[in-house]
C-alpha cells in the first residue's frame, strides 16, 4: 500500500468513522463526551494533524477543541508537519498527546 493511499485513510479507522457527523460537531459540556471517542481512537494523532495541517475550524478532531487547536496554531506558526510532530517531538505537549492527555495550552 502506498503512502499517499495509507495517509488519505486514515479516516475509515477512526473510532467515529460510524458516528453521526453531527455528533461531532458540538459544543460546551458535550465536547467532554466526544474526547471520549477520541482518546480511545487508534488513529487520533493522524486526525489531529490534519485538522491542524488543514486549519479545520469547527468540531473535535483529534481529542481537540477548536479553540485548542487555535492555541495550537498560534503556538507553532510556521508548522508544516504536525504529524511528525505529533509523533516524534520529545517536547512535552507531544508527550502529552500521545499519553492522551489533553494539555493546558492556555500556560504555554
């Protein structure tokens, strides 16, 4: 299998792939219920960094708020490869996130 092929589906093993759309998209307390999905997601940091690849704005993707993943882009701006960083960084928000902690962004 390609690479490209293997990067374009990602998607068809996500722990929401048979989920409501709509049930993604939420907001306030219902957030909480969606990272739940998430965080027990195989494919969860491919997810995340395409959501911050592609600068998506609403919903949860990848365990992370949109604000979140604001935060994220603000942090980071010139990032090209979230996933490699995601991945491999041994900075501690990666670790985080691979630990499947949502982390503080807000003090960073």
């Amino acid at each position: 299998m390609s690479l490209i092929y293997e990067e374009q589906t990602w998607a068809v093993r996500a722990a929401c792939a048979d989920v409501d759309p709509d049930s993604l998209f939420v907001r306030g307390a219902a957030q909480r219920q969606v990272r739940q999905v998430c965080f027990s997601c195989p494919v969860r940091l491919e997810c995340l960094a395409d959501a911050l690849d592609s600068n998506t704005v609403f919903g949860v993707w990848g365990g992370l708020t949109e604000r979140e993943r604001r935060a994220l882009l603000r942090r980071f701006p010139n990032e090209t490869n979230w996933y490699d960083r995601l991945k491999n960084s041994d900075e501690q928000l990666a670790v985080e996130l691979r630990a499947g902690h949502v982390p503080r962004l807000s003090n960073r």
